[in-house]
C-alpha cells in the first residue's frame, strides 16, 4: 500500500499529455485482447485483460487530480472538462473489455463468433519451423505494413509477453496473437508457418432452426464489433479534427447500436426457447455479455464525440496525445492519378499499410463512412483513417499527399 507522500511525488512528476496516450493505446489493446480471449476461449488472456483494467482505473484516478490541481482559471476548467470526459470515456472502453473477457472465463461461445465475419480479426497462430518470422525482431518485420497485422502478445512456453516492443525477436514455437484486417490473415499465417492457410470449418450443432438462429446470431455479434470499433475510431476523428458531421454520424451509429442490441437480445431468447441444457443457457447469458459491452462501447463513443457536438473545447495536450499515441489518426487527399477509380479493394490499402480507412468525403461534400471494398477513389477524396505510425509514410505514397514542409 502506497503512502500519501509516494502518491503526492506521483501526481508531482505526473504528465498528462503521457497517460492520455496510454489511455488511450491500452483501451485499444484491451479490446482486442477480450476478443481474442472469447475467440479462443482462453482464461489467461482473459486475466491479463483484468489486470490491465486497474491500470487504467488507476491511470484516470491521478488524471483527474493532476487536472484539478492543474486548472488556474475557468478557461482551464473549461478546456478540461473536454480531456476528462474523454479520458472517462476511454475508461469505459476498457471496463467494456473487461466484461467481454469475462465471458472467456466461464463458457465458450465460439460456436457464435465467425471470424470470417469481422473486418478486424483477432488471430492466434504458432510459428512453426518453416517460418521466415523466426529469430527476427518486429522492428525487423514490419508486420504491419507488410501484412496490416498488428502483434498484441505472444507466449513463450508459460510466459506471456503483452504489447511486446519493437526489439522482440520472434522465436520458433512461439505464440502469436495479432490483430488487423480479415484479408491479411492468410499472408500472415503464410509467414508464421510456412503453409498456406486454411479457415477450420465449424458445422453448428442442432436442426435446421438451431443452425439459422447460430448463423444469425454470429452476423449480428460481429456486426455490433464492427459498428462499435468503428464508432470509436470516428469519434477520435471527430475530435482530432473537430468535425461536427462526424461527431453526428457517431451519434447516428449509438442510436442504431441499440436496435442491434434489441434485436440479438431477441435472438438468444428465441434460441433459448425448448433448451434445457443449463450449459447453453450460459452461453445465452455470455452472448448478452457481449451485447451488452458492444452497447458500452457505443455509448463511450459517442461521449468522445459530444465533446464536440457540444462545442466543448479541447485543452492542446489532449490533441498532441492523439497524435503521439500507437494508433495515429490521418486525414488525407486523393491526389496521386494513379489511384483514381481504381476500389479499396484493389488498392488493399489495409494489408500494405495497416490503415484502416474510415471514411470518405467527395469532393461534392458527401461522406461514406465505414466504405465497403467496393468503394472507388476519386480524385480530391479526403481519406479519414487509423492505423499504425509506420503506415503513414506508405499511406501518404500511395494518396500522392506528400507531407507539408517543416
């Protein structure tokens, strides 16, 4: 137990700006760790989650004292409201993660996940000896722009390494567990074992009805993970670049969240229906969890982005925090020839940048959020994306938006 003097020499040495960035990565990387756990069924990962969800309780407990003691006038008072209703928010991502891996602890409801399904996959895969990943360090690989595949932790023999640094080395047998785009899974499996990969198929249980009900139920859970990380992405771009249509567009996605949450509530009640097996019954209860913390997440975006329908204005530490954190947020021009009418899909911008692209705005002033493979660039398109600091040279090559002078 700390004493009152070593937490009075914390908050003293405290910087803001810092643990808004850690805020802010761990959220992220909390997420993704829940559903790799519930995707695996896997209770270590679960508990690491955990462990990381006090980090970030402690994390915004000394945000809101150094804030406090930081604000000299009502213009930092007011500039701070902005930085803690976001630093809650964040909060609420990883208490939403936290409940999500709680799931992994109890029941195994990977009848109900496909994978197939998320635009970000979660992936664990062992490296095998054929590997050209072995005895090389992640600086090395640049797995991100290489395959949009970002490594979340890997397992040495009992030993687990959580947000491993660049100066890993990847070593044979090792664990991995990434995330990134669907389409970079097979090239990173190619990588990690020399083989070409393969999806497992998964037949569901039960009749015809059982089956529909399973298949529905996987489409609407991974659409709520899809809707809900997007949502959360859009809100750090709103407030990044302060735009007031993507705030409303964020506030738009809660209101539809919540009819998906209805309607999956549904589903598991009508699945449930003649089950007398007290083990689906608790996989029922874990996919209410899930829809659930998806509804969590929703609403924790769209607190980030009240922030600017509400025109709350925003101290500069949060906006530099943004732009220092793991994952950057980027606003980019279409203007390399080369890419005009040619489809995201085409381009695989995700598995050579690891960028996410979130939205479109056309020249007309119209916007495509969330833009579908098929979505065609145009010239004078302005990309919203997130992604890897390393992916942004690549991204900027590829747009032809070259960065402005120093």
């Amino acid at each position: 137990m700390k004493t009152q003097e070593e937490i009075r020499d914390e908050i003293r040495t405290f910087n803001a700006k810092a643990v808004l960035v850690e805020m802010k990565d761990l959220s992220g990387s909390m997420l993704d760790l829940a559903y790799s756990a519930i995707i695996y069924n896997n209770p270590e990962i679960a508990n690491e989650v955990f462990k990381l969800e006090q980090t970030m309780h402690s994390l915004l407990y000394k945000l809101r004292i150094a804030i406090m003691l930081g604000a000299r006038n009502i213009e930092d008072a007011n500039e701070f409201v902005g930085i803690l209703q976001i630093a809650s928010a964040a909060e609420k991502i990883a208490n939403a993660a936290g409940d999500i891996a709680k799931v992994a602890t109890s029941v195994s409801i990977t009848d109900y996940l496909d994978r197939e399904d998320f635009e970000e996959a979660i992936l664990n895969v062992r490296i095998k000896p054929p590997s050209t990943l072995r005895n090389r360090s992640l600086a090395e690989l640049k797995l991100e722009t290489e395959t949009g595949m970002h490594v979340l932790a890997l397992k040495r023999g009992s030993q687990w390494i959580f947000s491993p640094e660049k100066d890993e080395r990847l070593l044979e047998n090792d664990l991995i567990i990434t995330s990134g785009p669907t389409e970079g899974i097979p090239a990173f499996c190619k990588l990690a074992t020399g083989r070409d990969y393969k999806e497992r198929e998964k037949e569901p249980e039960g009749g015809i009805e059982r089956k529909r009900l399973t298949e529905e139920i996987a489409d609407l859970i991974a659409d709520m993970k899809n809707v809900s990380e997007l949502m959360v992405g859009l809100a750090y771009s709103a407030v990044r670049f302060y735009s007031k249509e993507i705030a409303q567009e964020v506030k738009d996605m809660e209101e539809s969240m919540d009819r998906m949450k209805e309607e999956l509530e549904i589903l598991v009640i009508e699945a449930a229906r003649g089950v007398t097996k007290r083990s689906n019954f608790a996989e029922f209860r874990g996919l209410l969890h899930i829809a659930w913390s998806s509804e969590i997440l929703s609403d924790a975006a769209y607190e980030i982005a009240d922030v600017v329908l509400r025109d709350i204005p925003l101290h500069p530490v949060f906006l530099a925090s943004i732009e220092e954190s793991d994952e950057i947020i980027l606003k980019m021009e279409a203007k390399n020839p080369e890419i005009f009418d040619q489809t995201l899909k085409t381009l695989r911008i995700e598995t050579r940048t690891g960028m996410f692209i979130l939205a479109i705005r056309r020249r007309a002033g119209t916007w495509v959020y969330n833009p579908a493979g098929s979505a065609v660039i145009k010239s004078g398109d302005l990309l919203i994306m997130r992604g890897p600091r390393e992916g942004e040279a690549k991204m900027r090559e590829i747009c032809g938006d070259l960065l402005p002078p120093a």
